[in-house]
C-alpha cells in the first residue's frame, strides 16, 4: 500500500474522494504547524485559532463518517481506529490545557507536543489508515464517503470537547447542541475583534456564556455513550 502523500488527485479517487479532501486538510494543517513554531504572541494566537477551525471539524466528521466504516470493513479496524482516536483526545486535553494556561515556558511544552501529536495523526492516517481503506472500496464508494465526512464537516463543533465520546451514538447526539454553541461563539468573538472598544467586555462576556454553556452540555451522561475508557476525560 502506498502512502496518501505519494498519490496523485486522480490516484485517490478524484477531488471528492475522501482521500483527496483528507490529504487536502492535512497539506494546510502542516503549513499552519510551522506558522505555529515559527510564531509568537498575538500572531501565534491567530495560528492556533486557523488550526482549531480546520482540526476540530476534521477529526469530528472521521469519527463520524470514516472510522466506523472502518471497523466494518477492517478485521483490526478496532484497534486502527482506536490508536487515531487516542490522538485526538490527547490534542482536545493539549487545548484544554493550552486555553487556561499562562506560564510561558509551559505554553511552549504545549504547543511543542500539540505539533507533535498532530503530525502523528496525519502519518498514522495517511500511511496506515486511509490506505487500508482504499484498498477495500471502489472510487465510488470512497467519493459517497467524501461526501458524507464533507457535510459533516461543515456543520460540527470548531472548538475542543474532550468528555464527548469519540464514538456514535455519544459523538452523534453532542453534535446539534455543541455545533451550535461553538458556531455562536466564533461569530461572538469575531465581531468583537472588529468591534468598538467599549461593546468588547460585553461581547467578551457572552463567549464566556456560551463557553460555560458548552461546558454543561459536554457532561450530559448520553454524549459519553459509545466511548472507549482510554479515550475517556472527566
């Protein structure tokens, strides 16, 4: 099997292949991790608000999409999938950690190790993963899953929710509620960049709401329906 970033558009299956638009994400996200090293300050924040927007709703739709096709198809899909999903929590607890800390020198461990993590998931899946599927579906079949993880994409939570089960059906049912108020605090938060000065405490103050509001909704018992306890997070 051949790696993903050794084939071509027309080898993967044309651009609405799932491979493609895997690849796709995964070419921005590396020149988006350098831009994050090669940062600081108000600059490097920018980044890391580029990288949440494009890694949250990537790996939301896989989970929902990709990797339960997967485990129907794959013998050792359990555990293929469940080492990427393992990833992902760690980078949803490095944001966490990474929203609330202050410490320079620790910020910079964890952004190091964010860097890290990340482009491990991007060879775990684009020379293990996404290989094996492809080695198993028609183009076909891989252009209706790109299509399906593309919907997915466009309309799942932007922001880190480490106690959401990784797995249907927790993962399906925290989508509606999360997506929600993750989109209204990203549209919050933009005006207020643009915003006068004096409406941005106010403005401030209904991020942190709706932040807070999404904290409740992560801890509903339903949403951790499904999850592997090594991905769990309390």
């Amino acid at each position: 099997m051949r790696s993903l970033a050794d084939q071509t558009v027309d080898e993967l299956g044309g651009t609405w292949s799932i491979l493609h638009r895997q690849k796709r994400d995964h070419v921005r996200l590396e020149e988006l991790l350098q831009q994050l090293l090669d940062t600081t300050g108000e600059e490097q924040e920018r980044v890391l608000h580029s990288i949440a927007r494009l890694v949250f709703p990537h790996a939301f739709a896989e989970e929902s999409v990709i990797w339960p096709t997967l485990r129907r198809r794959l013998p050792d899909g359990e555990q293929l999938t469940l080492q990427v999903e393992q990833e992902h929590q760690e980078v949803n607890d490095l944001w966490t950690d990474l929203e609330t800390e202050t410490d320079p020198q620790h910020r910079a461990q964890l952004i190091q190790r964010l860097v890290t993590v990340l482009r491990e998931d991007v060879r775990d899946e684009e020379d293990e993963l996404l290989p094996r599927l492809q080695d198993r579906l028609d183009v076909r079949r891989l252009r209706q899953l790109g299509v399906a993880w593309e919907a997915v994409r466009r309309t799942a939570p932007t922001r880190p929710h480490p106690v959401v089960s990784r797995r249907p059906p927790g993962n399906a049912l925290a989508a509606l509620p999360l997506t929600v108020l993750d989109r209204s605090r990203d549209a919050v938060e933009s005006t207020s960049r643009r915003a006068p000065e004096q409406w941005r405490p106010r403005l401030s103050s209904t991020s942190q709401t709706l932040a807070g509001a999404a904290g409740r909704v992560e801890h509903w018992g339903v949403l951790r329906r499904g999850e592997d306890p090594s991905t769990s997070r309390d």
